[in-house]
C-alpha cells in the first residue's frame, strides 16, 4: 500500500507497509508462535486478518502547530507536530471530521500545546466513531479555562461535522494540566446531552464513554469475540467471570450466543460498568456487571464466595488483561481456581507466554492470531485453556 508520508520519511508507524499483506499476517504468525509455542499444545488456527486501509475506528492524534495553522497527527523527534489527516488507516468518518476539526481550532481560537516551551492548551483529539458515522469526540485541554471556547463554538462544530456526514452524537473535554507523559486527567466534562456512544460490534452494541478502552480495529474485535463465545459454548460452560471487561466485549457476546448463560463482568471503571450495564440491557440478558480490582475479585468469585454474596463460582474465565499480563498473584489465583477453561486474549505475546508458564496445571488448547494492527508488529492472540 502506498502512503506519502512514510514514502517522505515522516512518518514510521507502519514498518512493514511495502510487504505484501498475507505475507504480513504469515510473519506476523510465526513471529507469535515463536513466543508462545512452548506453551502450546495444539495446532493454532488460521489468523484472522483485517482489510489494509481504513480500519482504525479510534485516532488520537497530538494537536500541534498554532491556532491558524495547527496539525493533527504525531510528534516529530524535536516535539514539534507532523499532520496526519490523510492517514489512510483512519475510519471514514475521522477522515472526515478532522478538518473541520481543524477549522474548529482556529475558529474559536484554541492554542495548540508546544512541548517545547510546554504552553499552550489544546494537546490531544480522540475520534471513535460507529459504522454508521457517528463519533464521540474527546478533546484534551491543559486548563478548564478554554472550556467554554468549546462549549460556545459547539453548535458550529456539530453542523459543520452533519454536513460532511459526521453525526457529533458525544463531545467532551478532558482536562490534563501537568506536562507529562499521560494521556489524560482525571477531570472529564461531557458537552453534550447524551454521555455515550453506541458502538455496534456484531450483534452487540457498546456503550462507550470517553475515554473508554474499545478495540481499534472493531471488524477484527467482532472476530474476536465471536471466537472467544464459540470458544465458551463448546466447553459447555453455563456460567462466564470476565475480568477486565471493560464495557462488556467478551460477556456481552457470550451472553448473546450461548442462551441462559450467566455472566459476570468486573472492571475497576465505574464509567466502563455503567457503559456494560446499558449494553446489558440493550442486549436483554440477565449479565451481571461490579466495580472490582480483577485479581481481588477472582479471588473471591473463583472460590464460590462473591462479594455482597450474589456471585458465582464460574466454568470459564475470561481474561483480557493490559500489556504488563496477569502477574503471579493472579495467574497463582486461576492456577488454583476450580474452573472448568480460561479464555486469555492477550496484546502481548510475551507476558502471555510468561503467565501460561506461570500457570502449570493449565494447557493451551487453542490459539489464534487476530490482526488487529496491519503493517504493525502488533498482535492480539486469543487462547483458550483447559486443565492438563
């Protein structure tokens, strides 16, 4: 695939994008599989690739430039703001929007953040948006003071954004004052009626909030939790614990194709449970969704005693754990647990060989490759678990 930026040198995110595609996903297939075949038993099934171009369904991208002229995109090596608003990776409705984005920065007068001289306001633009062109937008301000710049200017935004086929359905801001290496606050102010989008993965609609974590290739994550509910049907399981659920991915769909399954989900984000809880009712199922750390609360569940005594000794656990992986207090917690599988989908391939080998009375039985990043040496691999 051509792109003028990475043929200009500008950009490198994409380090095999003059490779063939199949030839990728075939590299990137025994690239995992030399990582984590010492913990696999069984043959791994074909990978599931993604189309090349227009996949990403979230972009953050760094404001830079200044208020007349500012760029979406990246950092240089200096600080300074490379565009990125053609990136044919990008969702059509990002393509869309971030122009009049960009006008929008001008208009009501938003100043850039200079990492340089760390002044500035506005440092951060988030895109996600639906099938259907609808997007929540997130912008990240250093102060609260440029807020009401936002909040005038966003009857213009919204109608500039409907007449290029963007439905501005959520805006909000997110207000991050330290110069460092984060990428939010802990102050978010929504500027619009409704607080969440609905994202539609397959049969299942997500409500996402700001700052929500949703896969960002979302034709791969319907896939991918297409999968993992497959996975859970054919051990027989009545009964799912899905860790780090996040807004419901993985629970929601299992409760969607295996009926009269009971399903819990714990995530530490009050706003990502509200979110499950909605997707929940969307959806008609009878799933359960708490506010927990993961590890204490498998440590509970997993023993047949639940918190608040309405819990479940489950047959599956699924787990969706961040880069760092499970860690030894948790992986010692499913080692132990009198479970019937465990369904690991892992970004990582080296902390998820690392926890499987933490995991001894576990096998992996089936293993699969979900290509979420094209041109990327990025890769989701589902497995599944059974006892030796």
């Amino acid at each position: 695939m051509h792109c003028d930026y990475a043929e200009a040198g500008t950009c490198r995110s994409c380090p095999h994008l003059r490779t063939p595609y199949p030839s990728q996903l075939a590299a990137k297939q025994q690239a995992v599989r030399a990582v984590v075949d010492s913990q696999v038993s069984a043959a791994w099934e074909e990978p599931v690739g993604s189309v090349p171009s227009g996949f990403r369904s979230k972009a953050k991208m760094v404001v830079a430039g200044t208020p007349q002229e500012p760029t979406f995109g990246i950092l240089d090596s200096q600080g300074y703001g490379v565009d990125l608003r053609s990136c044919a990776l990008l969702g059509p409705a990002a393509r869309a929007a971030l122009p009049v984005l960009a006008q929008f920065v001008s208009r009501v007068g938003l100043r850039p953040y200079d990492v340089p001289s760390r002044s500035g306001e506005v440092k951060h633009v988030q895109v996600i948006e639906d099938v259907g062109g609808a997007v929540l937008i997130r912008w990240v301000l250093r102060s609260e003071g440029q807020i009401r710049k936002i909040r005038v200017g966003l009857p213009w935004l919204i109608e500039q954004l409907r007449g290029v086929g963007v439905a501005a359905v959520v805006v909000s801001v997110n207000v991050l004052p330290e110069h460092k290496a984060v990428q939010e606050g802990e102050r978010e102010v929504v500027l619009t009626e409704q607080q969440v989008l609905p994202l539609r993965v397959g049969p299942v609609v997500l409500a996402v909030h700001p700052g929500a974590f949703v896969q960002t290739n979302t034709v791969v994550a319907e896939a991918l939790y297409a999968q993992a509910a497959r996975w859970i049907a054919e051990v027989g399981a009545r009964s799912v614990l899905d860790l780090y659920c996040g807004v419901g991915g993985f629970a929601l769909r299992a409760a969607h194709e295996v009926p009269g399954i009971a399903v819990q989900g714990v995530e530490v984000s009050e706003a990502a449970i509200a979110g499950a809880r909605w997707g929940a009712e969307q959806l008609g199922v009878p799933a359960r969704f708490v506010v927990g750390d993961a590890t204490a609360c498998a440590e509970s569940i997993c023993a047949g005693v639940a918190e608040g005594g309405g819990g479940m000794a489950p047959d599956v656990v699924v787990v969706n754990p961040p880069r760092r992986g499970l860690g030894p207090r948790l992986a010692g917690v499913l080692e132990a647990a009198q479970v019937r599988a465990v369904v690991y989908s892992s970004c990582h391939p080296g902390s998820l060989a690392r926890d499987v080998a933490a995991m001894p009375g576990w096998r992996v039985t089936r293993a699969r490759l979900f290509d979420m990043f094209p041109h990327t040496d990025h890769a989701e691999v589902l497995t599944l678990l059974e006892r030796r």
